[in-house]
C-alpha cells in the first residue's frame, strides 16, 4: 500500500498541471476561432447564394438547385 501512495505521489509530482491548462486554453483558442470563421463563412455562403438568385435568370436557378445536392 505504501509503494502504491509512493507511486501515485510521483505521478501528481510530475504532472505538470499549469503547463496542461496553457495548452488546453491554447487549444479551446484556436476553436473558438475556427468556429468563428466557420460561422462567417456560413453567413457569407447565405448572403452570396441570396445575391446569386437575385442577379441569375429563373432557369438557371432551378437547374442550378437541381445539381447542387449532389455537389454537397
């Protein structure tokens, strides 16, 4: 039991718990910032296809429309 508490405080002694949170902070950063992006993207998709079948004539819409499931 002793060698089993040895053991385990040597584990937590090398466990760097301040370098782990930099990095997890760092990593939740770069999320955050992705699913920013991502969102921006999405908005500027909406705004363009918008934009798109307001300048193009009806026709080409509906085949557009027709083809672009599969392109997803």
């Amino acid at each position: 039991m002793a060698a089993n508490v040895g053991s385990m405080f040597q584990y937590w002694k090398k466990f760097d718990l301040q370098l782990l949170q930099r990095e997890l902070d760092a990593t939740a950063t770069v999320l955050a910032n992705r699913q920013d992006e991502s969102e921006q993207s999405r908005k500027r998709l909406i705004d363009e296809s918008r934009e798109f079948k307001k300048n193009t004539p009806e026709v080409w819409v509906v085949r557009l429309e027709y083809c672009m499931p599969g392109l997803q």
